[in-house]
C-alpha cells in the first residue's frame, strides 16, 4: 500500500480523506504540522506554495487544500480571502455586503494538492454552485456554511448533515478528483 500524509489539524476533515484514498489502496496519514499561507490571486497558487513549503520541511509525499467562497455580484470575493473575511467579519458581514444585490448567486471552490517524492505536484479542483440567503440558517458545518444553499436545493450545508454536505461538498469534490489523478498516475508509470 502506498503512503501519503495529509496536512490538515482537522479530524473530520482527515477521515474524509482517509476513506476516498483508501479505495484506491492509498494510506493517509496525519501531518500536524502548520505551514505559511501566502496571499495570492489563486487558490492553487496557496496550495503549490504550502505544499512546497512542507516538502521543504518534511521531505514527505504530502496533500493539503484550500477553500474558498466566490460570490458572483462581487467579482469572486472573498475568494482566496475567505478565511481571513469570515474571521473578521463573519457571515453577519457577507450578508450585510449582499444586501441590495439582485445576483445571490456564489459558488464554493477546493483545490486540494499532492506533492511525490520527487516534487511534482498534482491538483484538483473541486466546486459547488449555489446561492448566499440573507439569514444565518442551522448549527452545523463552519464558515458560511449558514449562509450558503447549494443549487437543486434548499437547505443550506449548516443545515445538511455531515454525510449530506460531504456528498456535495467542493472538498469531497476535490480530493475524490485528486484520488483518481494519483490512481491514474499509478497506472500510467513504468
């Protein structure tokens, strides 16, 4: 069986991952170890830094992700800004900035990225269309998951079980891409 590390201090998040690597007959094991976020234009420009950054550090076969929400009627912010955004000025902000737009549309972006052994990178994008409320709806998820309904639906993720969330989810999206990537890879080498 092969072996990847996965950089993330996120139990659920590590599980999630653990179980679409594992029907390809590839092992993931937790990397605690946290790495510089650059400011960038791209979430794969973040993804190819931090990754390179841990190989720097670790000289190990690693995967990380970044996430972000694009809303449409804002030319795509927060973005690759999310994280900082929601920190300081929650959903509370984003909904007070939406109020008054006639285009609600947004969609949740995930590149998750794996860097080998000998440096090269692999990455895949996962997305998730839908559409921002102007009410913070149920008590599950994080970030705007409140505030966030994807298209076909009307529940927002915060209001969608886990298992729910993580079938439609840009993460789930990305990592089973990228899965199926090194899976290919796999087949493909000499």
């Amino acid at each position: 069986m092969r072996k990847i590390w996965f950089a993330t201090g996120n139990p659920g998040k590590l599980k999630e991952v653990q179980e679409k690597f594992s029907k390809y007959g590839i092992v993931v094991e937790q990397l605690i170890a946290p790495y510089p976020e650059i400011q960038a234009d791209t979430l794969a420009e973040v993804v190819e830094s931090g990754l390179s950054w841990l190989w720097g550090e670790h000289g190990k076969p690693v995967i990380i992700d970044d996430s972000g929400l694009f809303i449409d009627s804002q030319k795509g912010f927060p973005g690759v800004y999310s994280a900082y955004v929601h920190k300081t000025l929650g959903c509370q902000g984003i909904i007070q900035l939406m109020k008054g737009a006639s285009d609600m549309k947004a969609n949740f972006q995930c590149c998750a990225g794996y860097m080998n052994e000998d440096g090269d990178v692999t990455l895949a994008v996962g997305r998730v269309d839908g559409t921002i409320i102007l009410e913070m709806r149920g008590d599950g998820g994080f970030g705007y998951d409140p505030i966030f309904v994807p298209a076909g639906h009307d529940r927002t993720f915060a209001e969608m079980s886990l298992e729910e969330k993580n079938k439609l989810s840009h993460r789930a999206r990305a990592f089973e891409m990228l899965a199926e990537k090194l899976e290919l890879n796999r087949n493909d080498a000499p």
